[in-house]
C-alpha cells in the first residue's frame, strides 16, 4: 500500500482532534508502518509521544527559523524534518505486543515565527504534499494532526491529504463547525481545484459511552443538510459517520472516559501513559468487565480497523 495520507481536522477546537489521532495512530501501528505529523502549535500530539526533555531541545532548536526542524519546515519545502520514534511493548498471555511509529513534532514556537514575523512562505499551498511523497513509501499511514484555527498550515495540510476525519463532541457548535466546513469551505476552496481529500467520515468523541441515539441523529440530520448537493455527497463516505450502518455503533465512539483519556502528556516517566492506556487492553477482561473491554478494543482495534476498511473500500 502506497502511504496514504489522512487529516484529521474540525475548525472547531476541543473536539478531541488530537486524542483521536493518537489512538488511531496506537491502533495502526500495531499492523502498519505508521507516520504522526504534528501541526497543532498547542504540540499536543508531540507531548503524548516524545519525552519532556526532547520536547525542550526540540524548541530550543526552533527559537532560529533557519535551524527549525519541526513540522513546520515541511510548510517551507525542507526535507530534513525531525522524526522521533515511538516505541511500547505490552506484554500478554500471548506474548508481547509491539508498536512502533514515529512522528514529525509540532513547535509553537514555529507558529510565533509564522504569525509575528511572516517567516512561513505563503505561496505555495503544495509545499507539504511536495514533501511528503518522500515518505509516501516508508509509511503505510501519514496521520496529520491539525490547528482548529491556523490559517498558514490548513490550505497546504488539505492539499497533501488523500482523506479526511472530522471528531465532533455531539455539541451544535462543533456540528455547525464541521457542516460549514463540508458546504462551504471544502467546496470553495479546495475541491473546486483538486479532487482530495476525500471525507472518510466523522467520529463521535468526548461523549457518554451510551450516546448511540446521538450518532445516528447526528449522521441522519448531517444526510439531510448535504444529501442534495452532489460534489459534497461525491466526496464523502456513505454513511458519514463512523458505525452508523453497524450492528454496533457504541463500538466507534470516542467515549468521554477522564479516567483513562484525560491525560496523555508524556514527561519523563518510563512507561508513557498512552502506553498504559493500550496496555489495559491486555489486563482488562473480556468476562468480568465487559464494559470496560469493549472501550479499549474499540479505541485501538474498531476505529482503526474502520478506518483501514474505508480507504481500502475507497
């Protein structure tokens, strides 16, 4: 499979973006050659999978436009990015589980340069798909985590993706955020040029494990507002949202679970808490706390195993 390249993005903020890019990233990695790119200045992503310590040299580095190496080089044609490798060994009745992927850090700093100064070159919104076809073929899977809100990276991010995920947190706002997005903005200004990225659907987060109703009122009134208009219907996956049309569709929500999901930042501990998080896959029971179980298997194995199908259906 040549490395296919999948946004996940909602100008809605505090959806849950990132978390879902991680776990997917988890998921694929067990089976993939996976690729994480980290282009949200909060550098989220960047705090789950590299260490404190690197985080700091990696900022440090990038107080010089000329010596930044993180994700935003990509935005200035420079091949030479940072790539950190992640790896978690959990261990099971049946042996030992590895995951591998690496990850193009984000840099806030790099943001700072580009919104006071104008360092970033604006003019050619193909400058990242440009760079990533030199990864095309060592990745399985590019995952992009995106800024809700930073104008210099969307337009070139989209134009390097062949998909898209949207989250949304079952509120209006975020909705609306990711309807305007599909009728207006992608329309106008991305597909009206270019034929990707194409939209692999939309994932429920930071909700009750029971919000089933939810996700297919919400697929359902998303049908309505777009069915009519062709281009957005020909551009995104029927039904739209993730495990509208399974016998299961509790199975793809990103449920709100604090407990597990609140704190993901990586600082200097051993074991990284996203690690943690995947081993419970392993510990929990499938017998005793059913509940529990189908929450993990879903996080690492449903989603990302959607996914796949999805690309491969499409």
């Amino acid at each position: 499979m040549n490395g296919k390249v999948i946004a996940i993005h909602n100008f809605k903020g505090g959806v849950g973006k990132t978390t879902l890019t991680a776990v997917l990233g988890m998921g694929l990695a067990v089976n993939y050659r996976v690729l994480l790119i980290d282009f949200d200045p909060q550098m989220s992503l960047t705090q789950i999978f590299v260490k404190e310590e690197r985080r700091k040299e990696i900022l440090q580095q990038s107080i010089r436009p000329e010596s930044d190496r993180s994700a935003y080089a990509l935005i200035r044609e420079i091949s030479d990015v940072i790539v950190e490798n992640f790896i978690h060994v959990s261990k099971t009745s049946k042996g030992e589980v590895k995951v591998s992927l690496d990850i193009i850090p984000g840099s806030y700093v790099s943001t700072f340069h580009a919104m006071f100064k104008g360092y970033f070159p604006m003019f050619d919104e193909f400058a990242v798909k440009k760079e990533l076809e030199n990864f095309r073929e060592k990745y399985d899977f590019i995952l992009i985590d995106t800024s809700p809100s930073d104008v210099v990276t969307i337009k070139p991010v989209l134009r390097a993706s062949d998909y898209l995920i949207i989250p949304e947190d079952g509120t209006i706002e975020a909705f609306n955020a990711m309807l305007i997005f599909l009728k207006e903005a992608l329309p106008k200004y991305i597909w009206s040029s270019f034929d990707n990225p194409r939209v692999l659907g939309s994932v429920l987060t930071k909700v009750r494990r029971n919000s089933t109703k939810l996700l297919l009122e919400h697929n359902k009134l998303l049908l309505n507002e777009i069915s009519e208009n062709t281009e957005v219907m020909s551009h995104i996956y029927d039904p739209p949202y993730f495990g509208a049309n399974d016998d299961h569709p509790e199975d793809f929500i990103l449920s709100s679970n604090k407990e597990y999901l609140s704190d993901l930042i990586w600082r200097n501990e051993s074991i990284p808490p996203i690690g943690e998080v995947f081993d419970k896959l392993f510990l929990v029971s499938e017998k005793l706390q059913p509940d529990l179980y189908s929450y993990f298997y879903k996080v690492f194995y449903r989603l990302p195993s959607e996914v796949v199908r999805r690309v491969r259906e499409w």
